[in-house]
C-alpha cells in the first residue's frame, strides 16, 4: 500500500515537473500568456471607461470597481484556458503525440498523472494570472478594499480544487475524441466567460442563469473573490453571501473528485473495448 | 491560371471538411453561432450593467455592437490562414505533402482561408441579425449603402488575408508560438482600431497607433455602410467621406499583398534553409 502510495506521489510528481520547469523555460511564452489576457482585459476596460463616459446613473461612480472586476476576470480566464487545454484536451494531445498508450501501461494510477498535470497547471497558470493581476493593477490603478484574509485563500484555494477537478473529469471524457476535442474546448470559451460573469457581475445574468452557472467552479469563485477584493461594493454587485459560496465550493470539489475517478475508469474501459485509445488524426 | 483557380478551390474545399465533418451540421451550425454570439452578449452585458438597457445612448451601443461583429473575420482570418502552416506541419504533417506537388503553395492558403471566411462569413450575419431583430439596431435594407458595404468587405477581407499571409510566413520560423502572435496580433488590433469603443478613449500614443492600422477605417467604413445615417460623433474618424476610407483601406491592401508575398516568400526560403518544413515541436 505504502510502495503504491509512493509510486502514485512520484508520477504525480513526475508530471507536474515539465509543467512547473516548462513554464519557464520558453521566455516567449510567459510574455504571451501575460500579455494576450490583457489586451482583452484592457479593451474591455476601455469599454467601461467610455460607457461610464455615458452613464448618468448610479453605476457611474461604481466604474473603478468594474475596472476591477475586469482585471480579475481576466486572470481567471488564465485558468479556465490551462483547464480547457491543458487539462480537458491534454488527453487528446497525448493520444496524438503517442504518450496516452505510455501512461496506460505503466503502473500508476491515472488518477495520479491528472493530478501531476493540475498541480502543475496550477502553479503555470497562477504565475501567470498574478503577472496579468499586477500589470493590469498598476496601468489602470485599480484599489482594492479587501476583506478577511482567510476567506480570500479559502475561496481561492476551493476555486482552484473545484475547477481542476472538473478539468480531470473533462479529460476522462476528452479520451475518446478526434477533433471534437479541439472544437469542444474552443467552444467553451465565450459562452463561458458570458454566463460565468467573468468580465461583469454574474447577479445581472439573472438568479436562473447564474445559479445554472454555478456548476462551473469559477462562477463562485470569481463571484467571492470580487465581493472579498471589494468589500465596498459586495452588497451591491454580489451574487450569494461569500459564505454560501464556500460552501458551494467545497461540495464541487469533491464531487468533480469523485467523478473525475469513475469517469476515467469508464472512459479507459470503452477506449480499451473500442480500440480507441490510441486512435489518431481522427 | 487555371492551375492556381484549381488549387484554390480544392483547398477551400479540404479547409471546409477540416473544418465541419467532425459533426452533424446542426452541431457545426450551433458551433459556428454560438461563439460570437456569446462575445456579443458579453458586451450587451457590459452595456446593460452601466447604462441600464441599449436603448439609451443607442448610437453608441450600435457603435460597439457593429464593430464587434465585423471584428469576428478578423480574429477568423488571422488566426484561420497561419494556424494552416502550423495544423500541416505538425498536426497532420501533411505540409511537405503539399509541399512537393505541383500546385502554387500561395493559392493553397489562400484557398484554405477561403473556409474560413466562409464560416467567418455565417458567424457575423447570425450576429447582425441578432443584432437588428433582437436587440433592435435599425440597420435597414433599404436605406443602407450596399455599394460601400460590398466594396470594403472586398476590400476588407483581401487586406486581412494578405495580413494573415504575412503572418503565416513569420509561422514558417516559429514553433508553438504562432498561436500567440495571431492572438497578439488580433488582440492588439482588438484594443487599438475602435473595434468596440472610440479609439478617442486611448491616450494620443495609442490613438496614432490605431490610426496606423488599416481595420480602423475598414470597422468605420462597415458601419457607414450599414448605418449611413447614424454616426456616433467623437470616435477620431467621424469627418472622413467615404471616398476616402475606401482609398486608404485600398492602398493598405495593396501594401499588404506586397508585403504578404515577400515576407510569405522569406519565410518559405528560411524555413528551407534551416530544414523547418517539416518541423515538429510536440504541439
């Protein structure tokens, strides 16, 4: 049991490695993946700017915070990006370069490797996210009015839990795809960041939308983090109170976990029947 | 002649099935709608958390809501026409295929292109109608300037595609970066040609910038086209005729096709050179 416990922590850290050296090692790379979201992230704050430029009402003097919520919803698509492509579709890539076959004959859990990949992901993209973060903040000078610390790092640790969870069940389901795997996960960019409420509050989607939403981990989470990173404007632009979030959060958790792990044993087992696992250019 | 309209057509037709037998047309269908769709409503969203609906300020809203329609062959073409260089060499690493038979390489991708202006093409009229039926931009038939419309979406897409060329031959030298420096490129454009507010908004820097960039007057032109009545004032472009929107989105055509086949050109002779045709970096 120990010798199995071990040889499942060392896979797991044995991928994650290329993800937590890799980021670093192409310099090109890091400028991209902090630049590219903030071009978005600033396009849209001009948008703000100029319809505050516009507006009579209350909302105008609200402006800065939207600013805000901008910058940190465009870190967060940092993570649902390493999600959709390189948790979600990873399984796909594999299978293309010829490595899936590799990870099903050697005697680790699969389990393991998705861990290493969302460990790994995690550090890669939080890198990233923190960068954007930061240069977005200082450009725009945004000023945060933060609430209780220990709500910040629980929310976005569960967030994190939560949404990488789903990328291992996503990549269970991603197995068995051809091409699929690229359109889904291109499919799921923008009419995520629309009901997820990345780039404005999820409460003006409406309850339906925004409860239906809160599947995806990132709804809360962004939801919470806004409401914890301005405290002032919490009452006004929150969807649910932070705690019922947390709470929320940590069921996703643990049931993408759970998920995740039945789903890949089903998903190997159909590749295996079907002779899919290492079907390519599908 | 004859050759090259032959290339074109079969490469617009492999691009096509690339693009759509992975599922049932209606699928494709959602696929190619729902995207741009949902980038048009992130911005109907924006629009409706400040100003309370798009009815106020309704020229403004028209404003940004046209320009990011039109900005959806930009992001298409771009991306579509180099991403061709890297999904041959690496993914299907069937360029050297193509490479050694008898057809001009050029046409080839700009047959691929075809698609996806074709797609591209669907994907900004479902959003105009969107726009017009749903949410009410009074965009009329009968009222709009079809002969600007159909002459700078010609002129429009060929500067675009020769762009799109230019960098595709910079993709020739690169591994997985290509994809970035497409959305780098689209996004810098996305920020600095009054895509979705006026470019007035950015600080005098940015401004020149965008005035330096021929989708500024290509966005403005496609507006006047279709809204020849209402201009929203203060965007930085709003006293140039017509006349000449047009000439200047011509003359960068004509600037980037040139550009187009000489760096597509260098590209190709350094990809040669230092055995890159064939590259594969894992993607």
């Amino acid at each position: 049991m120990k010798e199995y416990l071990l040889l499942n922590l060392r896979a797991l850290k044995g991928r994650a490695y290329p993800r937590v050296v890799g980021g670093t090692r192409e310099l090109s790379w890091i400028f991209f993946d902090t630049i590219l979201p903030l071009l978005t992230v600033a396009a849209y704050v001009f948008v703000y700017q100029y319809l505050g430029s516009l507006a009579q009402g209350p909302q105008k003097e609200y402006i800065g915070q939207f600013v805000g919520y901008v910058i940190l919803g465009g870190a967060m698509t940092a993570y649902w990006m390493n999600v959709l492509w390189s948790m979600a579709a990873q399984f796909y890539w594999e299978k293309e370069i010829g490595n899936l076959q590799l990870y099903m004959i050697a005697p680790m859990s699969r389990m393991a490797v998705l861990g290493g990949m969302a460990v790994g992901g995690m550090f890669y993209t939080t890198v990233r996210a923190v960068s954007t973060i930061v240069i977005g903040v200082l450009i725009f000078g945004v000023t945060f009015s933060l609430g209780p610390p220990i709500y910040l790092i629980l929310v976005f640790l569960l967030t994190l839990i939560a949404l990488y969870g789903m990328g291992m069940l996503f990549a269970s389901l991603y197995m068995l795809y051809g091409r699929e795997a690229w359109h889904t996960s291109s499919l799921l960019t923008e009419p995520i960041y629309l009901v997820s409420g990345f780039y404005f509050p999820v409460k003006y989607m409406g309850a339906i939308v925004a409860v239906s939403a809160s599947i995806i981990p990132i709804t809360l989470g962004l939801d919470a983090l806004r409401q914890l990173m301005f405290t002032e404007t919490a009452g006004i632009h929150g969807f649910l109170p932070v705690e019922v979030e947390l709470v929320a959060l940590a069921v996703l958790s643990v049931l993408f976990l759970f998920l995740a792990r039945h789903s890949l044993r089903f998903m190997e087992n159909l590749g295996r029947k079907t002779g899919r696992l290492t079907m390519r250019w599908q | 002649m004859k050759e090259n309209l032959r290339t074109l057509l079969g490469a617009g037709w492999l691009g096509w099935q690339m693009e759509a037998n992975w599922t049932d047309p209606f699928l494709f269908m959602i696929y190619s709608v729902a995207k741009p769709v949902s980038a048009a409503l992130i911005l109907v969203f924006m629009y409706i958390v400040i100003l309370g609906g798009v009815a106020t300020e309704s020229t403004a809203f028209a404003y940004i809501f046209l320009g990011n329609a039109f900005f959806i062959y930009v992001g298409q073409v771009l991306f579509g026409v180099t991403w061709v260089i890297h999904e041959d060499r690496e993914h299907f690493q069937t360029l050297k295929l193509i490479y050694i038979s008898p057809i001009s390489f050029y046409y080839y991708i700009i047959g691929r292109a075809g698609s996806k202006i074709l797609i591209a093409t669907v994907a900004v009229v479902v959003t105009l109608l969107f726009g017009i039926f749903i949410l009410g931009i009074p965009v009329d038939a009968f009222t709009m300037d079809w002969a600007l419309l159909v002459l700078c979406l010609t002129v429009g897409m060929a500067c675009l595609v020769s762009i799109g060329i230019a960098l595709a031959g910079i993709t020739f030298m690169t591994a997985k970066h290509s994809g970035g420096i497409n959305e780098g490129i689209a996004g810098l454009f996305y920020v600095f040609c009054g895509v979705v507010f006026p470019i007035t908004q950015l600080p005098a820097w940015g401004q020149s910038l965008g005035y330096a960039i021929p989708v500024t007057y290509w966005l403005e032109a496609m507006r006047k086209a279709l809204l020849p009545a209402q201009q929203l004032e203060g965007t930085g472009l709003h006293g140039i005729e017509n006349f000449w929107l047009v000439a200047l989105l011509a003359v960068s055509a004509l600037f980037f096709y040139f550009l187009s086949i000489l760096i597509f050109r260098l590209g190709d002779y350094l990809a040669r050179r230092a055995g890159k045709i064939d590259m594969t970096t894992a993607y």
